[in-house]
C-alpha cells in the first residue's frame, strides 16, 4: 500500500511535534495513577468557570523578598516549597488571584499551583514551557494548560485529559500547605512571592472567604460551587483531608485523625502505606511501606527536608496534599478514608 | 431633533430630575463595580493610590471586563481602578437611571392617557449585575450557590450585552409612550 506523500508528511511532523513537546514537558507516558473515569467521561464533565483562558493571569516573572519584609500575618495560609536547596513562601492570598507561579527552584523549572475551589495546592516540573489556566473547571477543580501543546491539565489528576499529550501524567514535587507561622519556624530563611506580579489586585482580600475564621466558601458545611462527577457524604464537603494516589489506589486521612494518630498505618488495594504527622507543619509525610517496617512515633524528627527517624529511611516517599473532601471523593471515588476512629 | 429626542428630554428637566438620574446611575455604578470585585474591603483606613499598570488598559480579563491599571485606597475600600470598566458601570447606570424616569413618568401619568410603564428596562439592569459576580469575582456565585452559579458562570460573556440590549430597549419602549410635554 502506497502513503500519500502529504499524509506521511502530516504524520511524520505531528510524530515530531510530539516528541518535540515531551522533551520541553516532563511527562510519564501513562499516568502513574489509576484514573477513576474514563478520559472521555473526564472531558465530558469540564465547564466554563466563568473566567476566559488566562482571565485568571499565571505569574510568569515572580519576585521573591525575605521572610523579614514579608508583613504576613501568624495564621495566614501558604504555599510553602523546599527543593534543591531553595525554600520559597507563595502566600495564598496571591495565589488565589493567579493560582499558577511558573517559578525556577534551583535552576530546576517548576509550576506551583493553588485552586481556591478544591483547596489544593500542588508543584509540578514544567520543563522548558509554562502553564496557564484555561478558564475550565473539572470537579471544580481548576484545568491548567501547557503553552508547549496546549493539552488540558486538571491540577488533582495531574494527567492531561485533551490535546496532543492525552494520557499522560505530569512530574509532582511535595509542596506545603500550612500557615506562615508553622513554615517561618521551620524554614526561618525561607522567601517570600511579593505582590509586584505585573497585575493590579487587591492582594488584602480572598473573594472566596476566609479560612481565619473559617468563613464563606470555606465552611466545611458550605455546597461547592459547580457540579461533581461523584458525591460521597462521609464527610461534609470541605473538610480537609491529606490525600495520596498510588498505583494500589488513592486513601485520604482528615487532618484530625492525623493529628490525633500521630502514624497512620493503611492497607491500600494489595500494599500497605504509612502517614506520619509533622506536628509543626500540621500535615503528613506518606511512605510506601510494603514490608509494614514498624515506625516508631518517638524517634521520628522533622526538619527542613521533612521527616526522618527509624523505620522512614529506605520507604519511598508518595506525593500528597490536602483537599476538600468532596473533590477528592469526585476523582477518587473508591478512595479509602480515615476519619477518626479506625481506617 | 426628533420627536424621541424631545421626549427623552422631558425626562429630566427639573434640578430634581437631574438628582434623580444621577443618584440612580451614581448608585448602580458603586453596586456594579462593587459586585464585580473592582470595589471590595480590604483598605486600612488611608487614602492612597498608585497606578503601575496603564500598559494594560485595554487588557480584557473576560468579555466586557478590563484589566485593572491602579490601586486606590478609600479607608476601608480598596478598588481595582480599570477606567474601562468604570466607563461602562457609567453607562449602565446612567441607562438604569434613565429607565427608572421613565418608569416613573408612566407610571404618574393619568391613567385615562392609557399609558403603562415597562418593566423591561429595569429587569435589564439584573444581567449586568449577573455579570459582574459571574465573570471575575465569585462572591455573588457563592451567594446565589448551586444550580445557578454554574449557569452564569458558562453564560457570563453574554449577560452584559444583555442587560444593554434590554436596556436601551426599554427605555426605546417608555420614551415612545411618553407625552412630548411634560
């Protein structure tokens, strides 16, 4: 059979493009989490949130002043990263305004990223592009796009779900959410994301709420905003919880029966996790314990590269972050959930 | 000068009228800019302004919606200061304002006339008001909550031109059954 020499030229240069956008995208080839929905059911359930592609602007050129100079208050809620050896602040009062900073930590190029609507922040490697915000909601969970493919990204799957690289999973690095008090203690040197981000906002105010008092959008009783794919009422549905997928499923412990438990040991599909407590950060480490390595809660010490001791070394570390309970349970659906009194 | 223009004019004549109107379009240019987020809380009681934007003047965050160029603290008031949208809040209002005379006139107007008011002009200020919370600033979706916030946020590019629409048809409505003499 003889190819049209234009059809093998449109292959050919859609192959290259491809691999043109990978080498500039940090990706795995398949998500490295099974996704509860298929990708067209995914795609299905994207809306408008009401602001256009970019209307909400990513911070492309973030500046960085010392914690000193920063003027945040004790509980105000951050993005807080430490990697290669740089330790960075996003206040969440900015990045409600922006929800991406395409930041450079250690000469690596990352995206840090925070959608109001869920509550979850997380950190992705971006390679040689950047990442926008689409305007789309998935699960009220805000839909990044790559400007390298434009393929559609939402933030908790971290997997695109349209464009060129459907399919695959972005890189994550563990980022922090906690508030300025907790991070400035443990990272007394850290930097601050300033409010010269090239727009004019009005940088004193959370349109959504206020999480000092729990207020508006926030309260754990308060509906979301936009349809979900799935609802579970085991909890109301902004409680907070500290959720992590793996390739044996996806579980979520809530911030009380973390502190309260102090270790976390959990049966997820065929293998065993464990969640620790970072009492000064108020979240969790989660490691892949398959041996079930016993842990003892006494030995363990937090610093700045996170929680070490007995029984940690040699456990892989799994990314996690905290959510509000119904968009975990609107991607997870089957998710394990520890609560309080037994997982 | 036509007829519609005479009657448009009879509308405000009077110093009270003029109070009227500008009251009113005064009143829902603070309700619109308030509502779409431009006008919010958040000031520390000091009367300040910088304005390190101009660039992006013409910059539209949504349909219909600009980029702000500046910062001005009112006290307790911080307001995003985009002259475009401030420009349009003015024209709806001052539309709002205008319908509202007409309303009025009509429905003051001797009943044997055969004359009614419309009550389309007013329900054309409700789009714009949509509007302005389903763009940019979420807190008149949190107020009005599911199902509606997810409608308005997919029809927001459309309620603007809406409200103008309805409006100036109106008001085009009222200013025909208007007596030329006042």
């Amino acid at each position: 059979m003889r190819v049209p020499g234009s059809l093998f030229l449109a292959m050919a240069s859609l192959v290259m493009s491809l691999t043109v956008a990978v080498a500039v995208l940090p990706t795995q080839p398949s998500p490295p989490v099974p996704v509860a929905d298929s990708l067209e059911a995914l795609r299905a359930a994207v809306r408008a949130g009401g602001p256009p592609k970019d209307g909400i602007p990513a911070i492309d050129a973030p500046r960085f002043q010392a914690a000193s100079e920063a003027g945040l208050a004790p509980d105000e809620r951050v993005i807080g990263v430490h990697h290669n050896g740089v330790t960075r602040a996003y206040p969440q009062r900015i990045l409600v305004w922006h929800e991406i900073v395409n930041d450079e930590l250690g000469g690596e190029p990352v995206s840090i990223s925070y959608c109001p609507l869920t509550g979850t922040a997380l950190g992705f490697r971006r390679g040689d592009t950047t990442l926008g915000v689409s305007g789309r909601l998935l699960n009220s969970n805000l839909v990044m796009y790559d400007r390298a493919t434009d393929s559609e990204w939402p933030q908790m799957l971290g997997v695109a779900i349209a464009g060129p690289l459907v399919g695959h999973g972005l890189d994550e690095l563990r980022v922090v959410w906690t508030t300025w008090q907790r991070w400035q203690a443990r990272y007394p040197e850290t930097q601050v994301l300033t409010t010269e981000t090239g727009y004019v906002r009005n940088y004193r105010r959370d349109p959504y709420g206020s999480y000092d008092p729990l207020g508006g959008y926030y309260r754990p009783e308060s509906r979301p905003l936009f349809p979900v794919m799935h609802e579970d009422d085991r909890l109301p549905p902004k409680a907070e919880v500290l959720g992590f997928r793996s390739p044996h499923g996806a579980a979520a412990v809530t911030q009380s029966a973390l502190a309260a438990q102090g270790v976390v040991e959990l049966a997820v599909g065929e293998s065993h996790y464990t969640v620790v407590h970072d009492p000064g950060l108020d979240t969790g480490w989660v490691f892949h314990n398959p041996d079930q390595q016993p842990i003892d809660p006494e030995a363990l010490r937090f610093g700045a590269e996170g929680v070490s001791g007995s029984g940690i070394e040699g456990l892989a570390p799994v990314n996690a972050f905290e959510a509000m309970w119904f968009a975990w349970a609107a991607f997870y659906p089957d998710t394990l959930l520890v609560d309080g009194a037994s997982p | 000068m036509t007829a519609r223009h005479l009657r448009l004019a009879t509308l405000v004549r009077t110093r009270h009228q003029w109070g009227a109107l500008a009251g009113i379009a005064l009143g829902y240019t603070l309700l619109y800019l308030w509502l779409s987020g431009d006008l919010a809380g958040g000031g520390q009681g000091g009367v300040w302004a910088i304005f390190p934007a101009w660039a992006r003047i013409l910059e539209a965050r949504a349909p219909f919606r600009f980029e702000p160029v500046g910062l001005i603290e009112l006290g307790p008031l911080v307001w995003t200061f985009s002259p475009l949208n401030l420009l349009l809040a003015l024209l709806l209002g001052l539309l709002v304002g205008l319908n509202g005379l007409a309303a009025w006139r009509l429905w003051r107007a001797p009943r044997t006339c055969g004359l009614r008011g419309s009550g389309l002009g007013l329900l054309g200020s409700l789009p714009a008001l949509l509007a302005g919370g389903a763009c940019c600033a979420p807190l008149l979706l949190v107020w009005l909550g599911l199902p509606l916030a997810g409608a308005l946020a997919g029809l927001s590019s459309w309620l603007l031109p809406l409200a103008l629409l309805l409006l100036s048809l109106g008001l085009w409505v009222m200013t025909r059954r208007l007596p030329r003499q006042g």
